[in-house]
C-alpha cells in the first residue's frame, strides 16, 4: 500500500505541474523517481522509454503507467496513470466550459489572440528538436518530405504513417541500410479520401473516433493534430479550424498530457458526457499497450525490425506535424502583430530553454494590452 501512494503522490505532482510537452515530463518523471526515489536505474528507465516509442499512444503518459507498475503492481499501474491524467483534463474542462459559455466574449478573444501564433511557434520548436534525432539520413528526410506532401494532398494520415513505416522495414529487411534509395523512387499516389458532408455529433461516434485515435497514433502528442484535422474539420465538419486551434492552445497551456485537448473537443462537441467519453477513448489504449509490451521490454528495444519501423513511423509524424501546422497558422497569424510574436517565441524557444507554458503567458497578456491600448 506504501508503494501505491508513492506512485500516487508522483503521479499527482506531475498532473498538476508537468507542463512544456512530453519531453519535459519524460525528464521530470525522470528526475523524481531515478534521481531523488531511486526507484530504478538509468538503463532500466531508458528501457522504458524505449518501449513507450514502439506504441501508439502518448510517450509520457505510458511512462508514468509503467514506473507505476514497476513500482507498484497493477495497482500501481492503474493509479499512476489515472492519476497523472485526471489533473490535467479537470483543467482542460474548466476552460471548456469557460470557453463554450465565454468564449466569444471581447476579453477571451483578445487572449486567443495572441496565444494561438505562439502555440505555432511552440510546435515548429517541437518538430525541429524531433527531426534532429529521428532524420537520419538523406533519405529519411525524403520520406518525412512525402509525407508533408501527401497530407497537404489530403491521404488519410493512418495510411502515411503505416504506409511509410512499412516501406522503410521492407527496404532494409531487402536490401539493408541502401534500401532507403527505393524510397526515393516511390511515385505519389492518389488516395485522396472523399470529404464527408457535416453531420451531427453523436457521442458513440466521438467516443470511437478518438479509442482509434489513441490506439493508432504514433510520434507525440503535437501529431494528434493532424488527426483531429483530419477527423473533426476536413472529415466531419463537427468543429471549425478555428475551434481546433483553440483547443490545441488550451491543450498547450496547461500541464500534463497534451492528449487532454481531446477532454475539450469532447466537451466542445457533446458537453460533459462528450468530454468523459473523449478522453476515456483517447487514453484507454494506452493502458492496454502498456499492459501488453511489459514482457516485451528487453526484446523490442533491440530488435532490428522495431528500429526500423519506427524509424519510418516517426519521421512521417514529422510530417504530419510540419502539415498541420501550416494549415493551424494560416488561421493565426493574421497580422503584423502576430508575426512578430510568433517569430519572436520561435527565437526565444530556439535561443533559451524556457517553458512553453510562460510563453503562452505572455502572447496573451500581450495582446490583452495591444487591445486595450487600441494599437
């Protein structure tokens, strides 16, 4: 009983204070149960870690499920991860509902302002620190170009990051590390995917639209936009792009998992039954994964197959990423104003490692006073 209050306790203080992204919780969860707990070792955690990158779902959430198990059984496992969620999506709530009831509001509309170009320059920091580990080569660089191309063209984003991971395994299971070159020979094809016309919500739906999401999505947590673009405005019509943005912006500014902007959609959506069946959905896989690749640990990290796949899988997130991102900012940057905060967060980011969460702060305290000083 011990132990599950200790995974209790860590997993509480990480909901409530875990912000700037996966990477930095990855590195607070490291610091309170490696260095200060001594709970395990630096190579066991990075076994972990390992893990967490060869299943869907979101990288930090599936650490702490799995120090949780470690620590402390399945009871361990249960509360770690509930625990480390529910902080974050009560916050996420709380701005639901202030934004569906205010939103639309002069005061709210000043914030939203000025937070939205800086939550684009937050994920282009997040996708060029990625893309320093997970491009390679010349060739991968190719496949994580593609796969920008594609999505701009409208392909399902299931079938770029399977698509891509699987030809990556498959040329160098042929032909080893030179089989990247028949990468480069691979024609776009069209698989452009029919636009559906609107239709109303229904919370069955929502609910398994995002278990697929959170069973099927790969990379970190800033790729769940490429999907709810894909799903929610392009396929369903059941939020606006401008919703969306709002939604990753709130998601951005409060702590935990980034996978709680699915808490708001939910509520945006269906209201309090559409934010518990939303984030339900898009966390629910994550136990299962954990549960499954506990065993597996010291065999998925050194198989060849795995290095492989994920190699392909996580640079076509890339792209992914890189693609909603263009479409997210053509709706934020609109003026001379946000340009410059978005260019100047992207410096700041870049220059200084900074919390995202202060830097959000700070777009919206900035517009705040642009309007009321009428400039």
């Amino acid at each position: 009983m011990r132990n599950v209050c200790e995974v209790a306790r860590v997993a509480l203080r990480l909901g409530f204070t875990a912000f700037g992204g996966p990477a930095v919780h990855i590195a607070m969860l490291r610091e309170e149960v490696v260095v200060r707990r001594r709970w395990m070792t630096d190579e066991e955690f990075v076994d972990l870690l390992g893990a967490t990158n060869l299943i869907p779902g979101p990288n930090s959430t599936e650490m702490v499920i799995h120090v949780g198990f470690r620590r402390a059984g399945w009871a361990g496992f249960a509360v770690g991860g509930i625990l480390f969620i529910l902080p974050a999506a009560a916050i996420v709530l709380a701005f639901a509902w202030a934004y569906v009831a205010y939103g639309r509001t002069p005061a709210a509309e000043w914030m939203l302002y000025g937070i939205k170009p800086v939550v684009i320059a937050v994920v282009l920091q997040a996708i060029w620190g990625l893309a320093r580990s997970a491009v390679k080569d010349v060739w991968l660089a190719g496949v994580g170009v593609a796969s920008l191309a594609l999505y701009l063209a409208g392909i399902n984003e299931l079938v770029i990051l399977f698509g891509f991971g699987a030809l990556v395994l498959l040329a160098r299971s042929a032909v080893g590390e030179r089989g990247h070159l028949l990468l480069a020979a691979l024609p776009v094809t069209g698989l452009l995917e029919d636009r559906a016309t609107p239709i109303a919500p229904e919370l069955t739906r929502l609910f398994l639209i995002f278990l697929k999401i959170g069973a099927v999505l790969y990379g970190s947590g800033y790729v769940l936009l490429a999907f709810l673009q894909g799903e929610f405005v392009d396929r369903l019509g059941w939020l606006t792009q401008q919703q969306l943005l709002d939604a990753v912006a709130v998601g951005q500014f409060t702590p935990g998992p980034v996978f709680t902007t699915a808490t708001f959609i939910g509520y945006v959506i269906g209201g309090w039954s559409g934010a518990a069946l939303a984030t339900v959905g898009i966390f629910l896989p994550s136990f299962f994964f954990v549960a499954i690749s506990q065993p597996l640990i010291p065999r998925l990290r050194k198989s060849p197959t795995s290095a492989a796949l994920l190699d392909g899988v996580n640079v076509a997130a890339l792209g992914l990423m890189a693609g909603v991102t263009w479409q997210l900012g053509r709706g934020a940057v609109v003026d001379a104003f946000t340009l410059v905060l978005a260019v100047g967060a992207v410096v700041v980011l870049l220059r200084w490692k900074i919390n995202s969460a202060w830097l959000v702060l700070a777009g919206a305290l900035a517009a705040v006073g642009v309007r009321i000083l009428g400039l």
